[in-house]
C-alpha cells in the first residue's frame, strides 16, 4: 500500500518546529494542543519514527525530523506555488540578489522549484558585494534584493529577523579555555555578534580560521577547528551544539527585501516575492 504524508499534517509538523513549542503552534494554526498533538503523532506513524524531542521546556526536532524538514517546506511552497500559479504562464527575467548564507540555504531550491513551473521565465540568482549588488539594482538586472537590513541597496518592503546559532565543529570542546572560533573574515553582523558575546561573557576565545566565505567556514567547521555562528538553515545536524547554555547567547539577525520600484504590477516578480516570504 502506498503510503503518502498529508500536506496538513507536515504543516503541523514545520508550524511546530518554528514555533518551538506544541502550544505556540496550536495558537498559530487556530487548533487546540491536544488536537494539533494528535496530527503530530499521526505524521509520525506515517514516517515511522519520532520527529520531536519533548521537553517541558519546548520541542526540537530529531535528527529524523531534521532530514523530513527541508522536504516538507519543500513540499508546502509547491503546493501553496501550484494552487497560486496554475493556469497562469509567467515569463520574463527576474533577478534575485541574496545574501551568501541564504543563497547556500533552500531559497535556490524554492525558486528552481518556481522555474520549472514556469519554464518560460528566466530567474537569475547572485550574490555579490554591497557595491556591485547596489549596481545590478540600479540598472534593473536585480529586481529583488534579500539581505541584512543595513545593506540593503532600497529601504525594505519587509523585514523578518532569524535566530544565529552556534555550530560545533567535529571534536571540538565548548568548554574548551580558550574557545577556538571560526569566523567570516569580511566585516559583517555575524561577526560582531560573535566577538561582542565572547566579550559581554568574558569568555576566553582565539580565532582558529577565518573565511570570506560560507563554504570556507563550513569546511572549517567539518574538519573541527572550533566553533562558529551561522543562520539555522546552514547547520548541518552532525554541527549542533547540545549544550548551548555552555556558549554566550547570540543575537538574531534582521533580514528585509527591497524590490525594485519599475516591477510594481509585473506577475513573475509578485510569485518570486511571495516564494521568497514562504521560505524564510
């Protein structure tokens, strides 16, 4: 018998995640706890194993649950992208400027997603530096810009803010006195937030590595030279820190999107701009 997972059950399930906490979700989803409980446990029939610690202190998810999340936002934005789209041919170009560590997260796979529902439209996908970014909004190649809010080339349309965490390299103690760190090289919010917590804690620290970078800090990491903040997108599972009271808090991260003022009313821009809230 085939078996399939119910779109309303992995949104339970992804609700859940993001909130943290079974209550919190039941809130966002209008349902009650015991109801939204009961949908969760279903889901996990289906997969066959638990996808959430339970704590009285909130949820997380287990590293089953880790591997079902990305496909099942996946999955929500397909679906939400065909209800939304189908009957609609999109064409034209698009150009979509992110930040590194977003473009290395699943924002490429949800507009590739969007591409071939659309294989008539051109989406173009960049990341560059403030100025040359700045330039390709300018000159219209760049009609949507997601990235710190701070750098963004056009006040923001929307702002959202996400969690930093830490990510543990193979190996490495977090107690460890000093505390090696890995850190990106480029003057950025990810590394200020990192030096500023080692020293409101007083913590002892040394730079291990250094990267310009997304890929050179998660090589880094892989090889297990220390510790390094990132966004929750890019924290590969064999990199969580299970003993996150033993490193300084880190704060989040403002986010926004600014969009090019000439595509007001253009189809293809509108579904980029909603792809994009979806996944972040």
């Amino acid at each position: 018998m085939t078996r399939d997972l119910e779109t309303a059950l992995l949104r339970s399930f992804v609700t859940t995640v993001r909130a943290g906490s079974i209550s919190r979700a039941a809130a966002a989803l209008g349902r009650t706890q015991p109801a939204l409980s009961q949908q969760l446990r279903k889901l996990e029939r289906a997969v066959g194993s638990p996808l959430l610690h339970r704590a009285p202190s909130g949820v997380s998810p287990t590293r089953v649950g880790e591997e079902l999340l990305p496909y099942a936002e996946r999955i929500l934005a397909l679906s939400a992208q065909a209800l939304a789209e189908t009957g609609r041919a999109l064409t034209g170009h698009c150009g979509v400027g992110v930040h590194e560590d977003l473009a290395a997260s699943r924002l490429p796979q949800a507009l590739a997603d969007l591409a071939r529902l659309h294989p008539d439209a051109t989406l173009e996908v960049l990341t560059l530096s403030d100025a040359a970014m700045r330039e390709a909004y300018d000159t219209g190649r760049v009609q949507l810009v997601l990235d710190e809010v701070k750098d963004l080339p056009w006040p923001p349309r929307w702002t959202v803010r996400l969690p930093l965490v830490w990510a543990v390299g193979q190996g490495v103690a977090v107690d460890a006195d000093p505390l090696p760190v890995v850190l990106f090289s480029n003057a950025c919010s990810w590394r200020t937030s990192v030096l500023e917590a080692m020293e409101n804690t007083g913590r002892r620290w040394r730079v291990a590595f250094e990267s310009n970078s997304l890929a050179g800090v998660l090589a880094a990491l892989r090889a297990g030279l220390g510790v390094a903040a990132l966004l929750p997108a890019n924290l590969e599972p064999a990199m969580a820190c299970h003993d996150p009271a033993a490193l300084p808090a880190l704060p989040d991260v403002e986010l926004g999107l600014t969009r090019h003022p000439d595509t007001e009313g253009d189809a293809l821009v509108d579904a980029v701009e909603t792809a994009l809230r979806r996944m972040i």
